[in-house]
C-alpha cells in the first residue's frame, strides 16, 4: 500500500467518525456544583464512555441554555434533545405533574421512591403524548420553610414575601396568606439580596447553593415533600440513534437514576450541617405549624384527587397498596 494511498485511507475513515458523532445539549437550572447536575455531568461522562465518543451530552447549567421553565418546551421542540425539569413546575399542564408538589403526601425517601413508582406508568404515558421520554429522576431533599422572622404557625407568615416557583408553592402562598414572588432558582440569590423574597419553601441543597443563609437565618424541617427534577429526552431525537447507542443510554439512566438517589439522601444531613456552620438555625417546627402545613397538604391532595379523577385515584391506591395503607 502505497503512502498516499493510505492517508487518503485515513482521511476517509477520520471523516467518517466525525460524521457518525452526534452531539446532544442538556440544559438545566441548577449550578454546576448542584449535586443533579453532577450526576447529569456523570452521566454524559458515561454515555460517551458506553458509546466510544459516538454520542456527546453537554450539560448546560445554572439556566445558561434555557431559563428553568423554558426547558421542557425546548425539548418538546426539538430545540434541546434532552434537558432537566423540576415536574412540580409544570402541575399546570396536568395533574400527574403536580403530584409531585403535594406537601406530606410523601415525607421521606422510602414513600417518595414508592410514589415515584405508583406515578411512573402514567408519567410515561403523558410524556410519551407529547413526544418525549423519560430517562430517570432524582428527588430533592425534603422541602423546609425558609423564614426571615421567627414563625410558630401559619399566621406568622401571613403577608409575607413568599418565592413561589412553581404552582404548588404558589398554591400554598395563597392558602396561608402570603405574597406570592414568582422567582427561578438561578435569580434566587438575588432576590435574596435585593429583599424581594423573605420565605420559601425548599430543601437543604437550595439554601446551600443561593446562600440563602447570607440573608435568612431561620430554617424549619417540615420535611413536607420531596419533588423530583426528570431528566426528558425527545422522542425523534432518541429514535434516530442505533440500537446499541440507545441501549447505552437507557443503561447510564438506571445509574444515574440509583446513584442520584443516593446521593440526594446523603447529603440531606450534609447540607443541614453545611448550613449550621453558616450561621443557619435548624429548628424544629412548633406543633401548630406543622398542624396548620398539613392542613394545608391535606386541601391540596383533596384539589390534586379532584383534578386528576381516576387516574389520580388509580395512583393514590397504587402508593398506598405499597405503604400498606388500607
């Protein structure tokens, strides 16, 4: 074989990888040191580790690509291939979404697991309606109330500025009488700063991430629901992969899925530390404020059970059936 004939060789077999490579864009909400987001950045490590470089994610955080609700339409449309979204945010689109933002349906990792599975059939069927697909999901720690002043019921926080977002928080705004501010996580911080929020409901991990301990010194662990953020792929876009390149992704999801899990419950108790030693206080609710919080959870699931007729019903059995509840 002569020399340029086999450069020529080369050069073909060269175009012919680069050709072959796909690259896919992941947009997402949270920062790059958010423990989701680096199981979404471990994932694409192992999705081009499975498929030899033949399939490239590039995770795009903190909302650089898309702003926390424009995500799930980007994906939808084809303009992303794939992103991240916190299901809570889109309880207005149908009620299987806004299971997720239910306060003290499911307080713990072990419920939260057993309602992600009641829940799964059907999520899949709805997004599969709207061309997509879901890879895995992780949840957030469970939800606290963050507070500027010091609270022991719900009328201490009436009129309150309240980040609410997405339509449960906003929800529960309304019901305990507080001023609903519609903020995303990536403007938390300065919203924070600026005294446009002084309450919010979240996790650990949110409070860690916005320093929110820079301006808020009063944590309450309600421990009143753990939302998922889903990781969605379109449906065009995952077709269009061979059979082995699928495969491997599917294959990195189930880990990312298990190991996020994980992760999430540790750093739980890692995050209520990291924030004591940032001057945070966390406080055990007093009795009438979590009395008064699950009245309010128990309103929501009656409007969710309303709203979402017999398929919702369908759900709540399912989750009870595994809990053992009759």
């Amino acid at each position: 074989m002569n020399i340029k004939f086999a450069l020529t060789l080369i050069a073909a077999s060269m175009a012919g990888s680069a050709w072959a490579q796909t690259k896919w864009d992941l947009p997402a909400a949270y920062p790059a040191t958010n423990f989701h987001t680096e199981n979404l950045t471990q994932f694409a490590k192992d999705v081009d580790a499975a498929t030899g470089g033949k399939l490239k994610i590039t995770v795009h955080a903190n909302a650089s690509l898309f702003k926390a609700p424009e995500i799930k339409r980007a994906v939808q449309g084809g303009q992303a291939q794939l992103g991240e979204i916190l299901l809570a945010n889109f309880a207005n689109e149908n009620p299987v979404y806004a299971l997720d933002g239910v306060p003290f349906l499911a307080t713990g990792y072990a419920d939260a697991k057993k309602l992600y599975d009641a829940s799964k059939a059907p999520m899949d069927k709805l997004l599969a309606a709207q061309g997509m697909k879901m890879l895995f999901s992780v949840p957030w720690p469970p939800q606290g109330i963050y507070s500027k002043k010091e609270i022991s019921s719900v009328a201490d926080l009436r009129g309150i500025k309240w980040r609410a977002y997405s339509p449960a928080t906003a929800k529960i705004a309304e019901l305990i009488g507080a001023q609903p501010v519609q903020i995303q996580a990536a403007e938390l911080s300065q919203a924070l700063a600026t005294g446009v929020v002084e309450s919010y409901m979240s996790s650990g991990s949110t409070g860690y991430d916005s320093k929110t301990y820079e301006h808020i010194k009063n944590w309450y662990d309600t421990q009143a629901w753990l939302p998922k953020n889903g990781v969605i792929v379109n449906l065009k876009a995952f077709n269009t992969l061979d059979a082995a390149t699928q495969a491997a992704v599917v294959k990195a999801a189930q880990e990312a899925e298990v190991r996020g899990w994980k992760v999430s419950e540790a750093k739980n108790d890692e995050y209520k530390k990291l924030l004591t030693e940032k001057g945070m206080k966390i406080l055990k609710p007093a009795p009438k404020l979590m009395a008064d919080m699950q009245q309010v959870g128990g309103i929501m699931l009656s409007d969710w059970q309303k709203a979402a007729g017999s398929d919702g019903a369908a759900i709540i059995a399912d989750y009870n059936k595994q809990r053992g509840v009759k």
